[in-house]
C-alpha cells in the first residue's frame, strides 16, 4: 500500500491518537484488541458520564461508504459510554435541519460533513455558539476552522485526487473520465480538480445520479462508447466503481477502472481483476477519531491535532494489498 508523502505524516498522528486512546480507555491492551477482533465488540467502556453525541452526514441512500464511517463511530461510542445518533440527507437544506434537530435535542456534540458548506454553515455556527462542541469529518476541511469546528478529520481532497493523477501516469494512461456522483459536493469536485493538476493526459468530468445505480451505469456506458480512446475510468465512492465495472462491460471497452473508497466490493473486484487501484481514506478512522475527539474534550480537555486536520489518507492500494486488507472489509471496518 503506498501512501502519498503529505500523508505518511498523518500517519503517524493517527497512531499516535490511537495510542493514546488505549492508554484513556479502562479496556485497552491485548485483550481488548483480541475481543474486538474476534466479536467487533470494545470489551467494557470508560468510567466517564454519559455523553450524547450526533453526527450528520451528506450521504445519499445505498452509499455503504457511511457505514463504514459509523462503524468506527459506534466502535468509539460503546468504549467511550457516548449514546450515539445518526442521520444524514444528501440536500444540503435537509442536512440543516438534522443539525438543527441535533441541537434541539441539546446534544454534547456534533459530527457533521460540509460537502455543502453553504448549505449548513449557519446552523453549524448556531450549534458552536450554542456551546457545542463540533468536529467537521470527511468533507469541506478548509471551511471546518471558520465555522467555529474545534478540528476536522478526513483526507486531503485535492492531494488525493494528485495521488491519482500520478499513479495514473504510472499505469501508462492518457485519457480518464472522474465520475462525480453528487453534484455540487465540494469534495468530489476537489478530488477531479486533483487528478487534472497532476495527470499529463486528458480529463473530463461526467456528473452522474450516484443514488440512482442503472441511470449512473448508462451514462458511464454512454460516455465510453462515444470515447473509445477513454483509458480510465476514476469514480470517486466504491459503489460507483461497481457501476463502471458493469458499463465497461456493457460498452465493450479496455478502459481501466480505478476508484476512490476501499470496501468489500471493491476487494473482490480487486481478484476478479476488474479494479486497477483504490485510494483508501479510511472511513473507520474518520468515524472513530471524530466521536474520540468529543470525548476527549469533555472528559480531559484535549484538543487532537492542535485544531489541524487529522489527516486518514490518502494511501493507493493495489491487488497486492488485497491479502492484508481482506478480513479488515469482510468485517466492515476498512
């Protein structure tokens, strides 16, 4: 697995987190580690009054990227004695009102994702002068510090969309296509600017419905088609990279399928040889070090990261990684 080097550093900031989360917690250790692996449980929680915390996210139905995210979350909640609560909604105005519900319900902190910024920075800023502590994840990091968010955690957008762009070069591609399956999400527009700076071939973005599975695959298999030079294919969520695999197919072209996002699918998809490369983020950290983060304000003051982003990735896997990984997304948690 080859990380980029902007992100060997964020590395070593997680681990060292996650050393430090198994010192505060009463069940860290071998043991714990031998009871998570083997029931997905964390053994028994923290001492610490109990804590409501909320996070509201951007994602639309059937995108199994969330949950992986709350995985991690329900992971932290159940060591760190946090009830947890989640919702989401792709439209932004609908995402206020879930933030807004969250402070009515006078939660002792939020986890929200800014992939629409414009659309929930007023109730963000209402929960932060609430007295709510928040902690923006996965999206729309260079708005997090301006809304009043003690941190933000996820990867750098336009640095992994270079990564790509690179490894690209490397695979001896000259034309892609970087399906953005969300119109108007910051982020994914990030990730395409980044392939576009790095990659010496050409790119076009192709906007596609990613909630609606056979529309996306037909445009896919519309855009390939009509370009039988399209070498590449970059989508930018694992189920969206199913639906440019079956395009592919459908519209009889060689064009590698690469992606953004690592789950079960795409791991098989790796075997079969359908996927050339995934850039893992990794959402379970994203979840995890987000509810983590609250508790660890409240209980000892700590502020992670120095009110920095905690970066998670990006890092290019490859078919080589596969063996390592496999029992990671069998069981949800990469």
């Amino acid at each position: 697995m080859r990380i980029p080097r902007t992100a060997a550093t964020a590395t070593a900031v997680v681990a060292a987190l996650a050393l430090a989360v198994a010192g505060c917690s009463s069940s860290g250790g071998k043991s714990s580690e031998e009871k998570t692996q083997s029931t997905g449980g964390g053994g028994k929680g923290v001492s610490t009054p109990r804590m409501k915390i909320a996070m509201i996210t951007h994602s639309g139905e059937g995108d199994t990227f969330w949950d992986i995210v709350q995985s991690g979350a329900k992971q932290a909640a159940a060591k760190d004695n946090v009830d947890f609560l989640y919702s989401a909604n792709k439209e932004g105005q609908q995402q206020s009102q879930l933030v807004q519900a969250a402070i009515d319900q006078k939660v002792d902190g939020i986890v929200v994702t800014l992939a629409k910024p414009e659309a929930v920075q007023d109730v963000v800023k209402k929960a932060v002068a609430a007295g709510i502590p928040v902690v923006t994840i996965n999206s729309g990091a260079q708005y997090s510090k301006q809304l009043g968010a003690i941190g933000h955690i996820g990867q750098d957008e336009g640095v992994a969309g270079e990564a790509v762009g690179e490894q690209l070069n490397a695979n001896g591609k000259k034309k892609a296509v970087c399906v953005i399956h969300e119109q108007g999400n910051v982020s994914l527009e990030e990730r395409c600017a980044g392939v576009k700076k790095t990659f010496k071939g050409s790119v076009e973005n192709l906007n596609v419905d990613g909630t609606n599975t056979p529309a996306a695959t037909s445009s896919i298999e519309a855009k390939l088609q009509a370009g039988k030079d399209i070498d590449a294919v970059v989508t930018l969520g694992a189920p969206i990279a199913a639906a440019a695999v079956k395009a592919k197919g459908d519209a009889g072209s060689s064009a590698e399928v690469d992606t953004f996002d690592l789950n079960a699918a795409v791991i098989k998809q790796f075997k079969a040889k359908e996927i050339g490369f995934a850039v893992d983020q990794q959402p379970y950290l994203q979840g995890y070090l987000a509810v983590d983060e609250l508790w660890l304000l409240k209980s000892n003051g700590n502020v992670v990261g120095g009110g920095r982003p905690v970066l998670t990735g990006p890092a290019i896997v490859t078919e080589k990684d596969v063996p390592a990984l496999e029992k990671y997304t069998a069981r949800g948690t990469r």
